[in-house]
C-alpha cells in the first residue's frame, strides 16, 4: 500500500512540474516527468490531480447582438403566427368534424329509436296472435272433448239401435216361422 502511495505521490509532483512549466499535464506529459511507469497508476494520478486542480468555470452571458436578436424576433413572431393559424384551423376543422360527428349519432339514436318503437308493435302483435292461438287451441280442445263425447253417444245409440234392428229381424223371423 505504501508503494502505491508513494507511485501516487510521484506522479502528482511529475503533474505539478508539468503544470509549473507552462504546459498542460497529460498522461504522456505527466509519464515522461515521472520517469516512466504504468498507464494504469498515471490515470488514477491525474484523476487525482484534476480533481485537486479543477478551476470552477464562471458562467458567461455574452450579450446578443442587434441583428441576431432582430432576426430572432422575426422568426418568432412568425412563428408565432404562423402556428396561431394552424391552431385556429384545427380548431375549426374539429368543430366540424364533431358537429359531423353529432349529426350521426342524432341520426343513428332517432333510427335506434324507430327501430324500437316498430320492435314494440311486432312484439304487441305477437302477443295477440299468441293469445288467439292460445284461445283457438283452447276451443279446439273443447270441440275435440265434445266430438269424443258425442262419438261415444252416437256408439252408444249406433249399439242400442243394431240391438233393436237384430232384435227385430229375430222377431220378425221368429213371427214368419210362426206364421209358416
């Protein structure tokens, strides 16, 4: 550790004789001052000595001059108007777009509008014809249980009258063979 300090050492003074001699210390500079060594250890030595020899740089405002500042206040104002305009264009094609925009959808929600009123009518009829089928089916159920019952009485009295024709012809045959 001591010998690298040492190193340092050596290569802070090499810098500083540089810098006393009227020159800027370099790595190259500072290496031949030195005698010689390695690039690495003169690096981290003139890191070292910048640091320490650093002069704050002062801040410079120079003043502008006439014509630059002139023409710099043309090009500003035009610039300016320029996108002034382009704003205010922008701004009116906007406008008309959604103008545009709402004329659309105050078209689209009166057909959405139609569309339901028509959907409600259809849906009103479907309703009634559904109730009419509803009733129809009814009274077809109905006939259909009168038919039936009507059907069984018409057996019924069919049974009754073929008993009565049967009975009949036995008694009209039954009165003929008497009578022969």
């Amino acid at each position: 550790m001591a010998e690298k300090s040492e190193t340092l050492s050596r290569f802070l003074r090499a810098a500083d004789e540089v810098a006393a001699s009227g020159k800027t210390p370099t790595l190259r500079s500072v290496m031949l001052a030195a005698g010689g060594g390695s690039m690495r250890d003169v690096t981290e030595a003139m890191k070292h000595w910048r640091g320490q020899h650093e002069r704050p740089v002062a801040d410079v405002v120079a003043p502008i001059p006439e014509s630059v500042r002139s023409s710099f206040e043309a090009l500003w104002s035009s610039a300016l108007s320029g996108a002034t305009e382009y704003v205010a264009n922008e701004r009116q094609a906007l406008a008309a777009a959604k103008a545009g925009a709402q004329q659309q959808v105050d078209e689209i929600t009166s057909l959405a509008e139609l569309f339901e009123a028509e959907r409600d009518g259809y849906k009103a009829q479907l309703d009634a014809v559904n109730a009419e089928r509803d009733a129809l089916a009814a009274r077809v159920v109905t006939a259909e249980a009168q038919v039936e019952a009507h059907r069984e009485l018409l057996d019924g009295h069919l049974a009754e009258v073929v008993k009565s024709a049967v009975r009949r012809k036995k008694d009209t045959a039954g009165t003929r063979a008497r009578n022969a």
